[in-house]
C-alpha cells in the first residue's frame, strides 16, 4: 500500500485528523491521490489497490457513515462501464475531487433550507458543536434572539459553538448539560446535527441528544436535525445495525477505584418520532419519508449483494 | 455580635463550611455557644442577641432550609413559658444540642426505612452526592448489584459518590450527565436526596435531578427521594416561592466571550407527581402525603404571623 | 315562609342573582333575616323555620357548593349547646353575619399567597373569569408582564376578566377559547379558579377548563387553582357525584334544526393530577393534599349522619 | 398449640381455606376459639398463648394483608389496660367477635359509596373477582348497561364475576385479558379491588391490574379500587416492601420442557397516579390521601416499636 | 391588466368570495379569461400577461395553497413545448378548464375512500366546516349515529355544518369549542379538512384544530384529514414556513380597551404524529408517506428553481 | 369447480388447514393444481375457471390478507400478454409454483436481516407464535440470553412457540397474557409477526398486540413487527377497512349464563406510531415508509379498478 494512505489512516486512528469532515475530506484526498500515483497494469489491479487503500482508511474509524458515504461514491466510478484502464482512473480520481465539492454545495443549500425555517425573534437550543448547525444559524443570524448551548461533556464541544457563534455576533446563553429541562422552555426550536441516519428515520448523534430530544418533546419545542444526507447509513435496511463508540474513560474521570467503572459511549439513538424533521440538501423531511427517499434513490431493494459487499470490505467478521 | 458568629458567618459565606450538614452543624454550633456565652441581663436581651446572631447566620447562605429549620427548632426555646432568664438560656442550649443528635438518628432511620425498600440484586441510579442516599446505599450494599451516578456538572459531586461507595465495597458505573437516557433501563431505581421540599410535594434538588426523573419516569423506574423531614419548607404553604441559587459562571468555563453569558444554577424543581415515594425518618410517603403531615405536624394552619416573623429575620423586604 | 326568602330564592333561580359571591352573600344575608324576623316559639320551631328557609334557598340554584357551605356553617349554631331559644337566635344571626367576613379576610389571604407564588415578568393564562384569580392578578400587578385571557364561549366571561384587568392598569391578551395551545408557551402559570373541589382533589370549574389543562400540561406550564376552602365539597367524600348544570341551548346558538341538539354543560372536572396547587386561604396545598386536609378539618369519618341529613335537605330524592 | 389453630393454618397453606374474605373469617374464628378454650394461668401465659397462635395462622399465607390486620385489631386488646386475666380474654373474645361483624358493615358502606359515584347508563370494566366490587356493581344494577370482565388467567376468577353479575341480572361481557385494549373504550369506569394498599398509595392486585390501568389511562378511564380500609398496609411506611407471591407454575401450563421455566406472580402493583380514587367504608378518596388517613388514624409515627414486633411476629428474618 | 382579473383580486381581498373552494374556482376561472381575451403578439407576452394574473390574484389572499397549486398547474401549460402562441393559448384555456374537473372527480374518490373508513353505528367529531369532510359524512350517512360539531369561534364556522348535515338527515350534537374534551369520549373518530398539508406531514387547518386532536390524541381516538393532493404545499420541502394569517381582532370581539390585544390567528398547525390517516383521491396514508409521495410526484428533488421562481411570483421579498 | 378446490376450502373453513403459512401454500397448490388440470378450452373460459376458484379458496377464510397476496399474484399471469391458451396456463402453473419459491427465500432473508438487529445478550418478548419471529430467534440464538413468551389466549399459540424454541436450545420465560407490564422492563425487544399491515403503517396482529405494545412503549422497549412483505394490504389505501375476524366464545369459556356474552376478536391493531420498525424481506423500514415503498410497489395510483375487481372477488357486497 502507499505510504499516504497508511499515514493518513494512522492520522484518523490517533485521532490527529478528527471530526466528521475533516475525516471525509481526508478519505476523500487520499484516495484521489492513491489513484494518481497507482502503477497498476490493469483495470483489475487498479481496483484492488483502491479497495484495499478504502479498507485501510475506513477501519482506522468504524463510526464515520460519511467517510463510508465518500468511499461507496468514489468506487462507483468501477461500475461506469469504461473501457480502459486510463477511463478508470480518471473516473476514479473525478469522483474523488467532485466528491467535495458537491459536499459543500449541499452544506449551502442545507444552511439555507434551515435558515428559512427559523421567523424573527427566535431562540434556538442546540446541543454539542455541529458545522452543520453553525452554518444554519449563522445564516439567520438576524432572526436569531440568542442560542442556547449545552457544554457538552465530556470534551465540551459546545465551548466550540458558543465560541464560533459569539465570533459570528450571535448571543449565546451557555448551560451545563443538566440544566436543558430547566431553559427549554426559552426555546422555539431544538436543533442538532446527526452523525448517522438509520433506516427506520432514527438519528444518531452525540450523547445526550436524546435525553435533550425528550425534553423538547415534553415541552412541545420541535426538534429539527440537520444534516448532509451523506449521512444516510443503508446498511440499516439490512438489520446491520450501527455501532456506538465507547471512548476513553479518562475523557470523563483520570481515576482509578476498585469498584469504579467508567462508562463513556459517544452517541444516542433518537427515535424518529421524536423528531419533527430532517434539513437536508434536498429539502426538510419527516425522519421517515427520509428513510424512503434514500431508500429509493440508492436502489437498496436491488444492490443487496453490492451493500454487502461493501459492508465486508471494512468488518473482518460478521457481527 | 459576638466574633464566633460572624466568624462562623464568614466561613459560610466564602463555602469554607459547605454541604447542607456542615451548614447546619455550624449555625446549631455557633447558636449553641452563643447562647453559653451570653451577657445578656434580661430574657428580652437574650431573645434580641440569639435572633440577631440567627439573622446572621442563614443570610450567609439564604438557600439552605435546613439551617432555617435548625434555627426555627432551637428558637423553639423562647415559647416555653419559662420563667427565667437562666431557664430560657438552658432550654435554648439544649435545643441546639439535642437537634444535632436528633438528626443523626433521623439519619439511621432514613437509612434502615430506604434500605428496606431495596430488593436483593438491584440497580441504583443516583445523581449528585447525598449524604443521606449515600448511607441508604452503604446499609442496602449487599443487596446492590451496583450503582449508576452521573458525574453531576459543574462541581463533579458524583465523584464524591463514586468514592464514598467504592470505598464501602459497592461497585459503581460513572456516566456523564447526559447518559442518564441510555443507562436509566438498567436501574431498578431512580435515588435522590433533597435539598427542600415544597408544600405541593414537589422537590428542590441538584440541577439536573427533574431531567433525570422525566429520563426515569419514560422508563418507569421510581424516583424515590431520601431525605430529612427537616428540608421541608413550611413557608411554601403561604405561597413564597424557594429562591433557586445563581452560583459562578466560571464553575461552568472560565472564560469570557462578547456575546457569551453563562447560566449557572444549582438547583430545579421536580413536581410531585414524578416522585413515588419519600423516605424520611418518619416513614415512607408519596409525596403529596408528606406535605400533608408537616402541614399538621407544623400546625402551619394557625402560625402564620410567627412564620411571617421568622421569614422576615432572613429577608429585608418582601418579594 | 317569609316573604324574603321566596323574594331571594326567585331571584337566585331566574338569575337576577348570579356568580358565586353574589349567590352566597344573598343566602347568608337571608337566612340572618329569617332569623331576625323569626316569632317561633321554641328551639324545634325555630330550626324548623330556618331549615325550610335553607331548602327553600338551595335549591333555587343546585350547582352551588359555596352555597351549601354558607348553609352548613350557620347551622352549626344549632349543635353549639345552646340553652335558650334567644341563645341559638343570636347564635345564628352571628354565624350569618361573620360567614361573609370571614369570607372576604379568605379573599384577601388568598391574593397574598396565589401574588407570592408569581415572580417577576410573569406571562399568566387565565379562562373565563373567577374573582379570586383577578384579586391575585391584582395584587401581583406589577410583576405581571402580561395575562392572556380565552373569550370563553358562550357567556363571553373571558371579558369581564380582560376588562378588570385593563382597568387595573394589566396587559391582557385576548384569543378565543380555540386559539389556548397556539398561545400556551408564552405563560408561566395557567391559573383558574374552582366551583367546586372533590374528595379526590378534582376540580370543578367552568366548561374548557380541563382541556386547557391539558394543553398546559403538554407545555409544562403549572396549573394552579385558587379557591376558597368554602368551595370544597364534603358529599364528594360519600361517593355522591357533583352534578354538572346542563344550561339553555339558546346561549350557544338560537337555532332550531330538525336534526340539531345543542349541549351546553356548564363545567367540566379536571384530575387531581393535572393541578399543580390548589391556593387556598389556608395555604397551597397540592389537590389530594387540599382534599385530605378538609377530610381532617370538617370530621368527614364521624359525621356521615349530619351530612346526609343536610343533603336530604336539598334532595328530594336519592340518584 | 390448641388443634384447631394446627388445623386452620393447614387448611390455609393447602388452599381450602382461599380467598381474602374466608383466610380473614377463619384467622378471627380460630382466634377467638383459641381465646375461649385458653387454659392459661396468667395473662403474660395467655398473651403468648395468642400471639404464637397468631404466627402460626399468618405465616400459613404471608401475602394477605387483611388477615395480619385482623390479627393486629385483635391484639389491641392486650393494650386496654385491663386488670385481670378474665377481662383480658374477654376483650380478645370480643374483638375477635366484632371485627367481622365490623367488616361486614364496612362492606355495606363502601357498596353504597361505590354505587352512587355510578351514573346511569354506565358501562363498568373489572378484572379478576372482587366481593367489594362485586357488591358495588349489585347496588348500581339498574343503572348498569353491561360489564365488561376478564377472564383472568391462570384461574379464571373473572368466571366467578360473570357469574354472580349474571345471576344478578347485570349483562357481562366476556372477553380474554389481553382484548383489554380492544374493549376499554366502551368503558366508563375501570374498577377493581386491592389485596393491599402501601404507603405511597399504591394498589396490589391480581396480575394484570397494573397493565389494564395503563390502557384505561391511554383511553381516560377513571381506575377505581374498591377495598376495606382493612387492607391498608401500614409495615410499608417502614419501608418494608410487600412480598408479590409466586405461585406454582402448573397453574400456567403443566409442561415441562428443558429450557422453559414458567413465571406466575399473583399479584402486580400499580401506582397511586394512575388510580382516580379509593372507595373505602371512610369515603372515596385520593390513593394519596387516603395513605395519610391512614397514617394519622394508625398514628404510624409513633407506634414503630409496636408495629415492628408484630412484623416480627410473622418474620423469621428481616429482608 | 384585464379588468377581470382586477375585479376577481379585489372580490378575494375583501373577502366577497371566500372559502378554499370559492377562491379555488374564482382564480382559475379568472386566468382562462385572461387567456381567453388576451391580445398578446408572442408566446413571452402572453406569458407575461398570465404571470402577472397569476401574481395579482394569488397576493389577495396569500395564505391559499390551493389557489397557488391552481396556478402552478396552468403555469404548465407552458414547459409544454408548444409551438405556436395559438397552441400555448390553447394549452392554458385547457389547463385551467380541467383543474376544476379534475378537483370535482378528486373530491368524489375522496368522499368514497373516506366512507369506507366509517363502520356501521359511527360517532364522528368534527371541527370548523370542511366541504371535504362534508362529502364524506353524507356518503356515509346510514352508518353515522351522530356527528359532533364544534360552534368554531369566532366565525361560528360550525353552524355551517351542522345545517349541511342536518338537510341530510344526519343528527348533530353541536358543542362550543371549550367542550371538546366532554365530548370526546363518545366519538370513534376526528375528522378535519386541511388548509395545508406540509413536507413533514404536519397539518395546517382552522385555529383550534390542534387543540382538540391532542384531546384526540388523549381518548385515543383517531385524527384523519380528509383533502385534495392540491392542497399539499411544496415550498416546505425548502425549508420555507407557510405564513398564519392574523385576522381582524373585531371578530373576536368588537372593543376598545387601553392594555387590550386581541390576537385572532386563523390557522394552527397539528403534528404529523397526530395523525392517523390523511384521506386524499390517492388513497389513505399516513402523514409522513403522503408528504413522500407527493415529494416523488412533484419531482422536488430536481425543481428547486422553477418552484422557487414560482414562489417569487407572489412574494416581494425573502422571508 | 373441481373437486380439489371444494375439498381445500372445505379444510381451510373447518380449521383443518390453518396458520397463514398453511393456508397460502394450501391456496398455491390448489390453484396450481387446478391450472393443470382445467380442461378449459378458451383463455376466457380459463380465467372464469381460476377466478371462481380463487373466490372459493379466499372466502373460505376471509381474514388472510397473504391468501389474497398469493391469488393475486398468481393471477398477474393473466395480464402477461400470452398469446394461446397453453401460454397462459404455463404462465398461471408456474407463478403458482415460484410463489411459495419466492416466499421461503423471503423468509430466509427477513431471518437473517431481523437477527442482524440483535446485539449479544438480548432478551426478546414476544407474543403469540409467528413462524417468522421463530425464525428469527432461532438465527440469533447465540446471541439471545432469554426470550420472554406469553401463553397467548384463548389458543395457547405461545406454547407453540416456548416448545419451538426450547428444542432450539433457547431459553423460554412463559407468563400468563396480563403479567407482560410485570415483566417487560427486563427485554431490549418487544417482536412479533403481522397478519396484515395497512396503507398508514398500523399492524393487523393476534389480539392482545396492541396491549403490549402501549406496555413496551411506556418502558421504551422497541416493538419490531417480522413479516413477508405479502402480508401488506393494498385495498387499505382506498379506505376499505380491513375486517377483523370474531372467533367462537367457547374458545374462551365453554358455558351458557343468561346474561353472559363472550366476544372473542382474533386480532387487534397496533398504530404505526408505536412501531420502530417492520423487518422484511425488502429491508427494515419504519412502518410508514414501508407502506409508502409497497404504494410504489404496487403502482396503488393507477391500479384502482384492477384492485377493486380483485376485491369484489371475495365480497358479495360493499360495506
């Protein structure tokens, strides 16, 4: 294999390359260039070293559905029909750069599809630090009246929201993570991001979001999810179902007792009736109409063994 | 005012004395030697001197109905139709003495009440750190399974929890406080102390205690609360709202943004109905029925005008 | 009977004499009359005269518990022990002029303990019109951002209250009874007051009041009832259902249809557990607690003869 | 011990003497034989004589808590500061004498209570057979349209409902415990009996109590439980929990198959805030405030010595 | 612009022809004339006039999704590759023919799929009046015992109703507003027309709608609206709210008052979770599924400029 | 007819046949059979023979939406365009034969993608016996720590699943129907199969469904409902409702009482909204989208005459 690609996999796996885009970005990049640089003879060889090169990257982080999202649209390029080895290669690499871009344009159109949703004089509660979500706020940034935001334990990524937004001249009210059913009900809309995006519309995301999501649901302030629908997981419609992270417990407590157990999952499953709907780049959905929606546009009914297939190149074993 | 008083006021004030029973022990304390060490000539003077030192001690910290119920018991003394100086000065030293050991056998029966509640192999979840659960857990230790405590943001008390039970042999799963949702179906129980307890049964407790037992009601494991009939607040009944504590920003972060403001409160209020059972040393009541009994134990019907007074020794001007 | 009675009973059943005050201050000021005007020549005469009064008065309007109450309480004159036929005279004449004093220190209480519970900046929903909840609103004036009052179809109450307030100097924002959970977030109470309180804690009070009760609940905005304890009533204890008035059709729409019939209760009974408080003259109580108090306070266990006997007064025949 | 205390409790354990009304006659019978054929010689050898009676019949059925009431009534008569051994027996004699004769009247109240809160035309859902219930339905007959009644697995007691209703002349509906959901909005009230009743208001019944009052609740059915203040479970305010028996698992299915293990609780509990009221010979009340009825009247606070002697009385060991 | 076009504007602004349907016909009838009389010299001009029509008439009452599905539907007539003005001309006078065609033939399968729903013996709540939902309880006629029909304040909406369906022979039970939750109980379904159905699902129907489907939701009985497909609202899929309008305060009630707002909203949203089934001429679906089919059917994915140029039409600026 | 289709009608009416697996492949193979063996002479006449057939097959259980599926499969043949007489019978024996081909391959892959769903140390409930549920258990056995099974009444159909599974080497916990609230908290899973499922999402199934699926919401145990994608009901979109069928009541009590009337539904309806989600052969979908998959499926939008014939096949008459 190339070195880029082992060091960009040792990158992602020690966490010096973190957070959902910037592990896309970087799937996104390496591959691109593993396809430059290949010196296979045939179109075979070519696509050996290009799954093998995706296995590498997509197995140094198991919970990022977009990194997988990046390689299942970069290796369609092999069912294009090309002829020639040259044809592949350069449809290869197309899809790697287009790959980005594409990405940012529908980072746009979400921004301004959640913007729309929010009238004048709104307070939005938001949880953890989505760009997504940022984004969305920003742009309506003149209807905002002030956010609220949770810390976020264990690694405070809300600091990183009330920084960015306070930077942007958005007021920000900052609460620990304990304290939402106490200001929720200062709030016209709950909205997160979404890590992953099951086949039953159910969301997952940074710990905490369904116990927020419940408060909300209690006092009537809708949850709205936005996100890229890069995020959609298909293998879900296989029973496959998505892996919760468990991360250090020394993010949470550097101690050790006798009888201490330090649990610290990274993200909570919403259940899609809790959710009033999804902002995506191709508009603002009920979680499950969603689900359909890309169940139709990814064929799912007829690509089972190519799913699955894909689904082996990064699980050395059945589940 | 003599110098132990405003010492002890001091210490108060800057949480060198801190927690509900090292507050408490200190204004017994101190009203105790007071008392001792008065000069006074006429049971007026003396009845002056006390109050005045009293005043001075709850409004280092006007949210601890503990040490209000402590004050209000030993100025108890006065209505005793004692003759004499000397007499008034006796019953108001043994009031202060006997409260503090009163307490701690309120205390061991709390324990043995709660502790009977918990069947063999159970799972606990608490939040914060309560004394009062925290002994209800060390007598039930061999009939826990083990014990779920959230870290409890901004101070970490659930550390203190997590030691205390380690320490005694109880295994214990630390979370994060907003993991409450994804561990709440392991627990046969949700337990809390309180802080106060209102007329309408609802408790005032930790931030964060109301979030949690809407995560445990959905889940249907019962909210009990352990607590001394001592933290009722007999003035809820004439409808005066408890104040909830404002504490630091920089507990939260430590860190000032243009736009940023922090919230931190100490406490929220859970209503009655989320609560199944309180354990005082008194028995174990719903909640509503609590209230009930301190309204008749207190004979609240017919002590307006001397609550009234005793509300205005802590308070300048009505709210 | 004297003419006076029948004059009030007449005017009570054609409505000349309406409202819960007005119908209680004419029942007591009439029976102090009878008494006065009385030429019976012994105890059992006597009694028999005013009991005939009672009846007389009572059931000119069946759906008033605040009326039975004021009956009750002035016939307790009678058990007092009283020797001569002027002793039990003047007994009840006292007891007929007293209940209306009492009644109006009640008010006052009331305004002060319902005024305490509401913090400053307050947004206070209110339906149709009750004294009690305007003298609170009164008193809490200045802390109260602004109430939003429902029309409360068909009598239009709901404008009496908004004109009280405006005159008071208190924003009112008016909507129809429909519009109450597009406007329910914007409130921090939902406060209402009761024609009747039941055994249970339930609350009898003006038709639409329980499905703003639900509405607030879904919101979590605290329902609170402020009432007179004179409003509680005993028989409930008994098992014997409060009867709901059935009024005219024409108040709702003066229209025949072959196929039409027009409902028009005029209250509905909102659950004990929707309430949060029940503001009461004695203080705030939490309904079931409320109820258990007058269970102790009117010796419900050793007096089921005497009730009965005074709900045969008013009954001709049993359900 | 006399043969006739041997004999009851033996035919108590093997279940010919079964149900809660036969269990509690025959403890007060044989009690009251072993009093008349004592041939004690001083009081203390009598008092032992009948309390080792008592454990003896108790612990032949540790779960029916109206016998351990009867037991306790009984040897209240211990504490009537009676001189000599002669008065002793008597009093036992008569307590054991009335207490029956008590039950009965209790009976005749709470069917009177219980039928007047049943407006005509109404159509009542029950479970399982209760005499209480069954009583009530009988006074309410005529203005019963049907009642709807379960079967009741494992036992079938709903058969013993349909029976004694339709010899009454009441039409039942019959249907399997699982149609609950199917049947219930044809309901206008849910009631049943209670074994027991704890502390916090809590209802324990026959299995399934506890799942139709979550379907009634779903469809805002008012649950109703009708029982005798008898059953009131005062060891609970102690904190000590009611044992649920587990029966043998013939009852279920006589099979036995290598990896099937059959589970058969008798009873379930359902919370105090999903019951609308309890219909006792006292008056109907909140599950609430009927617990603090009973706390006041037992005087709970107090009598912890007493009450944890008879528990001992019937436990070997605590929990 | 024509003068008819001009007349039908001013009529709809003042409300001299109202109602969906009214406005619905009006609008494209106005357009087919326009067509019809147009003097245009080329394809552009002619579509200049129309769009213009279009504008003109859809801004007199912009919250009227149908008259916008109205003309996005003629507007078609142009994408259709038409040659020659002639044909264009044509194309457009056929287009607007057919919508009312095509509207009456989908109200008929409506009033079909929605009788079906309805079994023999049927109490069905109603809200407002909807002519849909009309069409469905005549058709289903014999098997309606009753209808319950809210008043519907402030316009009394209701009174339209209930004579439609008296005519027909159908009993109705008329109710005010605040009623509902009396009522409930007795019926086997909701049923609403829609002014709007959103991309979530979520409906928009008269104030008071909402309210009384949580009511619904309550009794566990279930809410179905019965509409057109037309009136589905595709602009949501972009994130933009449909707009509630704010009626004059004079129909609420018709006074001057110093601290009086009167609030008169038209409209209120209903979640999509609250709804059973949406009877459309496409047959009955869930919420969610009829947002995803009309999200195919419209092709949204891939029309986000034309349906955003449409929507310009009758907006003068942004949100 | 021919002989083979009485006597298979005949079965499926007395139970002989019965199971909805039995049932279809009953149906398949008679239709088969009586393909082969028509001595039809024309196309016309050929399909006379099959419809006729078919009504007699399907009427004989009017409740088997899978039976319908089949027949209306296998008569797609009709509609392939075959030219002779031969063609079509080939075509009509063969789609015959490949049904149950298709259905058991469904199975396998509902089996497998249902077992995906569960994680290591699951505990599953289920109720009544689906062969699909069974399957899937057995796949995950390894995996499954216990399955909790109720009896199911008034048939017992959960002993066929403890007895299916306990050879399979899983651990069986049987309890009786009502103590599924008692006993829920301990499942990760609530699974059963479907009858039928209907255009919004909600699930035909045994009776008592319904019950425990409100009781696994409350404790938030997620409700999957297993099931060959042939279970959907395609006439639910036109507003037929689906009739659910009454048993004999001596299945339930085998007893005649003058007043005693048993019902005994076979099934009842569980709401999309409690259902996370359906696991077919097709993939795991949320309940709404998956009935939105088979409306596209099925072309519902332009089929309806086709659908409606096929449903006059087995009605007589419209509802």
């Amino acid at each position: 294999m190339q070195k880029e690609i082992i060091a960009t996999a040792k990158k992602i796996r020690s966490l010096k390359i973190q957070g959902k885009s910037a592990v896309r970005k970087a799937v996104a990049e390496a591959l691109k260039k593993s396809a430059e640089k290949s010196r296979a003879h045939s179109i075979l060889e070519f696509r050996g070293e290009i799954e093998k090169a995706a296995q590498e990257l997509i197995s140094a982080r198991p919970t990022e559905p977009e990194a997988r999202t990046a390689v299942r649209i970069i290796l369609k390029a092999f069912s294009m029909h090309s002829q020639s080895l040259d044809e592949v290669r350069h449809e290869t690499i197309k899809a790697a750069s287009d790959y980005e871009k594409n990405r940012s344009e529908a980072m746009k159109t979400i921004a301004e599809y959640g913007a729309n949703l929010i009238p004048a004089h709104s307070v939005v509660f938001t949880h953890c630090h989505s760009h997504t979500v940022e984004e969305i706020l920003k742009k309506a940034g003149h209807k905002i009246e002030y956010v609220i935001a949770t810390e976020t334990r264990p690694l405070f990524q809300g600091r990183i929201t009330a920084t960015g937004l306070s930077k942007a001249g958005i007021k920000v009210k900052m609460i620990v993570d304990s304290a939402a059913s106490r200001f929720m009900n200062e709030a016209d809309f709950f909205m997160t991001g979404a890590d992953a995006i099951l086949s039953t519309g159910a969301v997952i995301n940074k710990i905490g979001t369904s116990q927020i999501s419940l408060v909300a649901g209690k006092e009537d302030v809708p949850h709205y999810v936005a996100t890229s629908s890069h995020c959609f997981e298909p293998m879900s419609y296989y029973g496959i179902p998505e892996e919760i992270e468990e991360r250090p417990p020394n993010e949470v407590w550097n101690k050790k007792l006798k009888k201490l157990e330090i649990k610290n999952p990274a993200f909570d499953i919403t259940n899609a009736h809790m959710i009033k709907g999804i902002i995506t780049e191709k508009g603002v959905f009920s979680p499950e109409a969603f689900a359909m929606q890309m169940y139709n546009e990814l064929g799912i009914a007829g690509r089972r063994e190519e799913f699955s297939s894909l689904y082996k190149l990064w699980h050395k074993k059945e589940h």
